[in-house]
C-alpha cells in the first residue's frame, strides 16, 4: 500500500471522527474512536495482506529434512 493510498482511506474516515465531536461524553467519544481506529486497521492489515499474497510462486512450501523431526 502506498502511503496516498493510506491516506485516502484514512481521509474517507475523516467525516466519522469530525462526528465524534458531538458526543456530549469522554466515555462515548474514546469508544468510538477506538472502534474507527480499529476498522482503519483492519482494512489496513487487509490490504497488506493481500499485496503479500499474490507472489506467483504458489507451490507448497517442504521443510528441510533436519527440520522434519
């Protein structure tokens, strides 16, 4: 993932944590944005894992004989 690509999906949570603002508790305001600051996460992890995964060599992986035991 590219760093505007972080961005851009860090900015399109923008407007959601704005709206954190309105909470009229401390309480209420650090859940959600633990809850936004997760899923940002989450996508992030996702993505990353995704780039990992398309390698072109997909045989299985053996273990060295040693390793076996």
């Amino acid at each position: 993932m590219t760093k505007e690509e972080y961005l851009a999906l860090a900015g399109s949570r923008y407007d959601e944590l704005e709206a954190l603002k309105q909470h009229d508790n401390f309480y209420d305001y650090e859940k959600g944005l633990v809850d936004i600051l997760q899923e940002l996460g989450r996508e992030y992890l996702m993505h990353s894992l995704n780039e990992s995964s398309t390698s072109t060599d997909r045989r299985k992986k053996k273990l060295s004989p040693d390793l076996e035991k």
